[in-house]
C-alpha cells in the first residue's frame, strides 16, 4: 500500500496515512465518537495476531503466556464503545482423541482469558463451535492431520450488525473475514457507519474499500497492551 503523507492526529495520538488506493484516510490512533459504537472482535482470529506478534517479539513463547491485553489501550479510538468479543464453545472430545491435549490446553487457557476480559468491561458473546475434523490428506506422506475448525463466529457478527444498525451508529469491526461484506454493505445502506479494524500488514484492501474508515493497529500498540498488564 503506497503511503503518501503523514497526517497528524491529536495530541497523544499516533500518525495516521492517506491511502491514494483506497481513496480513505487510515488512523494509527485517535480517538473517534459516534451517538451509539459498538465494537465487533472476531476474537480467534484477534487472539492469534496478538499472539503471532508477541512470540515474533519474544515476549511469549506459546498462547499460554498469552492470559491479559489491555483492551483500553488497543481499542483507545473507541474509549467509550460497547465491545463485544465472538467465540466459539469449544466442545470437549474423547480422551483417546489425537486432538484431546491441544482442545484442552484451550480450554484451561480460556478460563483465565475470558475472566480478565470481562473485567474490563468486554461483553463475552459465545457464538458457534470449535469443532475437531480431519485435515487434508497430505500430497507426499498420505497422512491427515486432524485440525479444529471455528465454525458460526462470522454468521453471529453478521446478524449483531444487520440487526443493530441504525442511523447514528457506529461499527468498529475488528475482523478480517470477507464472509462479512454483505453484512457490511446492509449496515451501510441503512445508515449505520462501518469502520474496518485491522492489524498491521494484514490489511485487507477488499474490505477497505467497502467501508467509511480503517484503523490499522500497529504491532508496538499489541506490545504496549501486553505489557501494561504483565
């Protein structure tokens, strides 16, 4: 993405870009008001940024060491927003599982995430399942590998902005998922204002230019939140 000038944000707020491809204004920061805002937090899919860019910074070794992230500080352009944070049941499977220890390492992993989450003020929404199936068969060894597949995150946001949409509303969608375009198109078409979350160097353009605006949350703001709560 061609970057042609800075712009200043305000005081205590990080630089922004204007992108000539979009045709948008993208924020590293601010703080942005609406009459109502709602953030939407596809939360597997936010979980394993922050954890890719915390391992990358050595500053975890595995999604374990990942239990607290201030949410004030990540989403400090939306201070005043309801946030609301989509997950997925995770469905226990048999011992004799291949999958069992890695399902149940998540589910001891959830029990001090989302207790820490929901003090902060974060609405934990479950919403679909994380379900245990076959991968492909490998092309060279003949093996598969079974995987566990979130299922239903994307169909709960989707419903949460077509139903809640209004005139005066704001959403600030915290997800990369293009399942979401109609959803984003009709929030739009019924007045509501849709701003695309996204994570440094995971942007992606198909969604941008479907939206009012997008945030990109660069990789020193997910250090700074994990270290403010260490």
């Amino acid at each position: 993405m061609k970057v042609l000038s800075p712009v200043s944000g305000p005081k205590g707020a990080t630089r922004g870009i204007k992108s000539p491809a979009l045709g948008r204004k993208e924020h590293r920061g601010g703080i942005l008001r609406g009459s109502d805002t709602l953030v939407l937090i596809d939360g597997e899919k936010f979980v394993h940024r922050a954890e890719e860019v915390l391992r990358e910074s050595g500053l975890i070794k595995s999604r374990k060491d990942l239990r607290k992230i201030d949410y004030g500080l990540l989403f400090g352009f939306a201070k005043k927003a309801r946030k609301n944070y989509y997950s997925t049941i995770l469905r226990a499977v048999p011992k004799n599982h291949v999958l069992y220890r890695r399902v149940e390492d998540v589910r001891l992993w959830q029990r001090k995430w989302v207790p820490y989450m929901i003090s902060q003020g974060v609405n934990y929404v479950r919403a679909g399942y994380l379900r245990a199936r076959d991968g492909k068969e490998c092309a060279w060894c003949g093996k598969t590998t079974d995987v566990l597949v979130e299922k239903g995150v994307d169909v709960r946001i989707a419903v949460d902005m077509v139903e809640k949409a209004r005139k005066g509303m704001t959403f600030y969608l915290v997800s990369s998922d293009t399942d979401l375009l109609p959803a984003i198109e009709s929030a739009r078409r019924q007045g509501a204002r849709v701003v695309y979350v996204a994570f440094e160097q995971k942007v992606i353009k198909l969604i941008s230019v479907h939206v009012d605006e997008t945030i990109v949350i660069n990789n020193k703001t997910i250090v700074r939140a994990f270290k403010e709560v260490r």
